[in-house]
C-alpha cells in the first residue's frame, strides 16, 4: 500500500479514510458503487480509491456491463 500524505496537495485539506460513491455512466446505462473505502480530502471531498479496492469495483462494473442493466446500484462489500 502506498503511503497517504496528510494533506490534499492543492489546497491543503486533511486527508482521511471514508467512503465515497463511484459512478460510472456505460452509454447504455450507469452504474453506482457505494461504500467504496477511499481515502477522502475533509475540505473538498476529494477522494483517492486503493488499487486492491479499484479492482474490486472493476469487476462489479464488468459484470453489469455483462447483464446490460439501465440502472444498477450496489454497495461495495468487503
């Protein structure tokens, strides 16, 4: 794992672990990842995703691009 520096680079805001929503728009429709665990700027909301934790949600959007849903939405399970 990479280590975090304590404040977003730009503006100075405290980095912090939480939970952020990943949205990802397919053309033929979106889908939502929520309770994603990140890394997320307290000024901003500026959010950093760990690769490990990408991964996973590269495969939820993999398998709804398989089913070819409109819409869906899930929570990210660890």
């Amino acid at each position: 794992m990479n280590k975090t520096p304590a404040a977003y680079p730009l503006y100075g805001g405290k980095k912090q672990l939480g939970k952020t929503t990943f949205t990802v728009d397919l053309g033929f429709g979106v889908v939502v990842v929520r309770e994603v665990p990140a890394t997320v700027c307290s000024q901003y909301g500026a959010d950093w995703i760990y690769d490990g934790t990408a991964e996973m949600v590269e495969k939820i959007i993999e398998d709804a691009r398989q089913k070819h849903n409109l819409v869906e939405v899930t929570t990210l399970q660890r």
